[in-house]
C-alpha cells in the first residue's frame, strides 16, 4: 500500500531502533508522502520564512473547535487529568493574542 500511494520504495515505513535511556530501546518508523499544493499553502501561512507563527486570522481561518484540535494535535498530548498544550515555541505575542 505505501510503495503503490508513494510510487516507489521511499513510501515504505523504515523502522529504527535507538539505545535509550537507562538501557531501554526507543523504536520508531519515518516515511516519505507526496505534497498537496493546498498543504504546502498552508504551511507557508503558519510557517512563514521557516518560523512557526499563528496568523493573525486563525479565527477567519478555523472553527474554535477545530482550533483547538489543531493545537492539540500539533502541540498538545493527554495527560493524566485532562491535556497539556505546549505553546513555548511560539512567541509571546502570539500566545496572548
């Protein structure tokens, strides 16, 4: 299924296995997939000249809902009571505004 959406063997997950911390192996898998045009708009609004940003209009751009979803799946994880956005790469003005 990878190599037939990717069109080659780059689509196929390559697997990693890494010494870790206190003699534990930290495994993990990376593959290649094609770039949309619309993805690639996108990413120049939040990632103009290579830096993370929140544009200015998020909220013409996003639903609160999938806002919030967008942050979370990007920047947030589950923790034990409730979750945890993390917005530290961000700067200052951009977490106030």
């Amino acid at each position: 299924m990878f190599a037939k959406a990717r069109g080659g063997r780059e689509g196929i997950p390559q697997g990693y296995a890494l010494g870790g911390d206190a003699g534990n192996i930290n495994c993990s898998f990376s593959f290649k997939t094609r770039s949309l045009p619309c993805l690639s708009e996108l990413h120049s609004i939040f990632y103009p000249n290579g830096i993370k940003v929140i544009p200015q209009n998020i909220y013409e751009m996003l639903t609160p809902v999938a806002g919030l979803a967008h942050l979370i799946m990007g920047d947030g994880g589950a923790r034990p009571r409730g979750l945890q956005i993390c917005t530290n790469c961000y700067s200052a003005q951009d977490t106030i505004d």
